[in-house]
C-alpha cells in the first residue's frame, strides 16, 4: 500500500486514497460542505468503491458517465453526501474540467504553478470553488503536500497561517481534528450571537 500521507478522515482506508491519488482529494474538498469534514474526505474512497473499486478515479470516465447514474451512486446509502443530486453534478462538472483542460490529472491544477496567485486562481476556476474552498485547498496542498508557490502563505490567509486549527489544512491527527472542530463551533456561535445582536437593534 502507498505510504499514507494524509490523516483526515481517522479511517486509513479512506486517508490512503486520499494520499495516493490527486482527484479524490479535490473530490473530497468539492464535498467539504454542510457535512462533517470526514465524511467529505472519505466518501471519495466510498465512490471508488462503487464505481469497481480499482484506483485511481478517472475524471474523464466520470465526466462521460450518465448523470442520472452517477447520482444513483451517490444516493446508494449511505449516501455520499447530505445532498447526493447537486454534489454529484458538481463533482461531474469538476471532472469534466480536469478531463478537458487538465489533461485528465488533476494534480495537473496545481503542478507547476509559478506564484500563488495563480494556484488561487486556477482553483477559484473550478465549479463550485468560491474563494473560500479555493484559499482552504490551497493552504491544504502547501501545509501537508508540499505545494508551496511564492505567495502561498499570503493568499491563503487565515487558512495557510502556520499553527491555525481553521480548516481540513490543520488536520493531521484525531487531535488537531478535534481542534479544528471546536474553532469552528466557537466560530459559528459568535456568528449567531452577532447576528442576534443585530437584529435586536
């Protein structure tokens, strides 16, 4: 088995395929929303699975596949997702730019590119990528895979800050999951207490 470099999920399975092969990982960031962050990054090893289970995914085999299909395969429970039908028109819509522009690899997006802006803007380009998943996933590459244009730090901001428990970026363990959870829930309930606030007004 490839060494697993990658500890999101707390399930190896899931981590190795991550680790090993480019467009689950992108295919994991595309869910990263409205789910917990490790059922984002494992349902791309559950997706290999019923897709044959023989690695690595193929962006242009799921650009190609019949869309009603693949969502089938993302509502087959468990589901893949909260929202199975609009997650798997994004993943298919990703791969299909992958297929086309990438020369169907998907570490082709970030391979090469000369400063961090470009990266930024290359993910930025794909669908369903506001600037937020595009900053996460960059500061993702360059803290934990050594994707490190000039600038990377900078554009990334507050997710690529060394030393954050912001996002998937800073999870390398059950512990600095953990971290990452509770900075987001203390996040999320100044959010509400503000916005109470300002509607009390």
């Amino acid at each position: 088995m490839a060494r697993i470099a990658l500890h999101i999920t707390g399930d190896n399975k899931a981590d190795a395929v991550l680790s090993r092969d480019p467009l689950a990982l992108l295919i994991g960031m595309v869910l990263d929303q409205q789910i917990p962050i490790e059922k984002a990054f494992s349902s791309p090893a559950d997706l290999l699975q019923r897709l044959g289970g023989k690695g690595p995914l193929n962006a242009a085999a799921i650009a190609a596949m019949d869309p009603d299909e693949l969502v089938d395969i993302f509502r087959e429970q468990p589901a893949l997702h909260r929202y199975p039908g609009s997650m798997a028109g994004r993943v298919q819509a990703v791969c299909r730019v992958i297929a086309d522009e990438y020369g169907n690899k998907a570490d082709a997006i970030w391979k090469g590119t000369r400063s961090g802006d470009e990266l930024l803007a290359r993910l930025r380009a794909l669908p369903g990528f506001g600037e937020q998943k595009a900053k996460i996933f960059a500061a993702l590459l360059g803290k934990q895979l050594d994707v490190r244009p000039d600038g990377w730090r900078k554009v990334t901001t507050p997710y690529g800050k060394e030393g954050s428990s912001l996002s998937v970026a800073d999870i390398t363990s059950p512990e600095t999951l953990a971290k990452v959870r509770a900075t987001k829930k203390a996040l999320k309930a100044k959010a509400k207490a503000k916005a109470a606030a300002a509607a009390g007004e």
